[in-house]
C-alpha cells in the first residue's frame, strides 16, 4: 500500500538514480542465479531502501516498522541479503567516488585519518561480543573507523569495547591498504603506538600521532584528527547508532556504512540532513 505522506528519511528522486543502478544490478544477478525461485513477488526496491533509511534514522526496532512498509521481516530479509552481498560496501564507494569528484578531488585517496568509539549496547547484543573500555569505562562495543580527508567512509570495523584501539587500528589499516592502494598517509590519535605504526609502515603507509598539547585545557580542534570526529558527529544523527542494536558485529558495520549512504547521497543531491529535533 503506497504511503500517502513520505517519511523525512524518504529518498528523493535524485537520491534515488544515485543508488538504482547498484540495486538493480544487484537483484539481476541474483535473478540469474536463481535465487529468486519460489519467492513471492518482487518488492520495490526503493519502497525497500526507504524502509531500512526509516530504521537507520529513527532507531526503532524491526519490528516496530510503520504498516505502510513492507512486512518488516521482508525488509529485515532484503538488509541482510545487502549486507552478506557487499551492497552497502559498493553503494558507499560508488557515492564516496561521485562526492570526491564534486569536490574536485581524485576518485580515490591518498590519505586517512583513523579513531575509535566506544558505545554501549542493547540487551539483545550477546555479553560474548561485547567487553569494557577501561579508559572511557564504557561497557559495550567500539567501532574502528578510517575516513578519507573529506571525512568519508573508507573502512569500519566493529569489536568488543575491550579490543584496544591499536589492535582495531591494525585491521582497519590492512582492510584500507588492500581497498585503496593509493593511500600511503595516515593521522590518528595517541592511542595508536609502536605496533600499529610499525604495520602501517610494513603496508606502505606512513602512520602519524597527532597529539594533544597536555598544557591545553577544555576543548581543542585537533589538526587532522577533528575530520574523523565530525564523521562520528554526523553518523549519530541516525539514532540507530546512538547505541549498538544488533545482535551481529557485520550488521552493525552494515548500520555504519547505510548511514553514510544516507549522509553522501544527501550531500551530492545538496539536501539538508535534518537532526533529530528537525525530524
């Protein structure tokens, strides 16, 4: 049934021709697989995609889904296929390419900026995956994330609060010098010593700790590093992110990587991305 009043989290049409072609392409390969054999008729994708946008943005559980979407095990279904299929790892790169190309830039970096954030989770996270954050005293997961210097997605990997920034930092240096080879730069913060500065250099990139002068006092834009915090900033406007929700590390990956679609595709199309007390 057609919604008669769209959501704030609805895509336009122009947002919409960003993402169709990697939608379709992706139910065409499926098709021709065979995978689709049996199943009931087809959903339109884009009612599908403003679905998982309304539960990304506004934080509800599946379940709680408006009955104007489609069944909200449909929609659960049609998210997890995207993120086992490497969906949202391709849209983000196809968007991250157009928004670098806007900016007048190259397609692909040369650079990043690492960091770290610990958030506390729900009470459907299993207590295996998560752990305690001694410094910040957060109990729950951390997510490690690298950015270009526009501060867009270039990898995301999430883990147990406990893992310390430098073991996550390590992975999400190999997962960015395989994706973009290009990059040979790094910044981040003092919680990346010795051991992740060492792999980075092994890979090629040369790995910076911008430190804070411990003579300042209050708060401080820190060169480089304030490009990864305004990423976090932006990705907690999709309340899904205020905690971690899922019951999978890869979903909540997969909940990153939606947000930043939702923030790229909005940024191409010079919509405004509304806060919570816009929504």
């Amino acid at each position: 049934m057609p919604r008669q009043r769209p959501y704030p989290s609805d895509l336009s049409d122009a947002r919409w021709e960003l993402m169709e072609p990697v939608l379709s392409a992706w139910r065409a390969e499926r098709r021709g697989k065979g995978l689709d054999i049996g199943r009931p008729p087809e959903h339109d994708l884009r009612w599908i995609m403003d679905a998982v946008l309304y539960i990304d943005r506004t934080g509800i559980p599946w379940r709680y889904l408006p009955h104007d979407f489609a069944p909200w095990e449909t929609v659960y279904g049609y998210f997890a296929a995207w993120q086992k299929d490497g969906v949202f790892e391709h849209l983000n790169g196809v968007l991250r390419r157009l928004v670098r190309e806007a900016e007048g830039r190259d397609g692909e970096p040369s650079a990043c900026v690492v960091d770290a954030q610990s958030i506390k989770t729900s009470a459907n996270v299993p207590a295996a995956g998560q752990g305690i954050d001694a410094g910040k005293k957060i109990a729950g997961r951390k997510r490690h994330i690298g950015v270009d210097t526009l501060g867009l997605l270039l990898a995301v990997l999430v883990t147990a609060a406990s893992v310390s920034d430098n073991a996550g930092g390590i992975q999400v240096l190999s997962q960015i010098a395989q994706d973009h080879p290009r990059v040979t730069k790094a910044w981040a913060d003092t919680g990346y010593r010795t051991t992740a500065i060492d792999h980075g250099a092994r890979l090629g990139i040369d790995v910076e700790v911008i430190r804070r002068d411990p003579g300042e006092k209050g708060f401080k834009v820190i060169p480089r590093r304030w490009v990864v915090e305004r990423t976090f900033g932006r990705l907690m406007h999709h309340r899904r992110l205020a905690r971690d929700y899922e019951a999978l590390p890869t979903r909540s990956e997969a909940m990153i990587r939606l947000a930043m679609i939702d923030l790229m595709s909005r940024r191409l199309t010079r919509e405004a991305t509304l806060n919570w007390r816009g929504t």
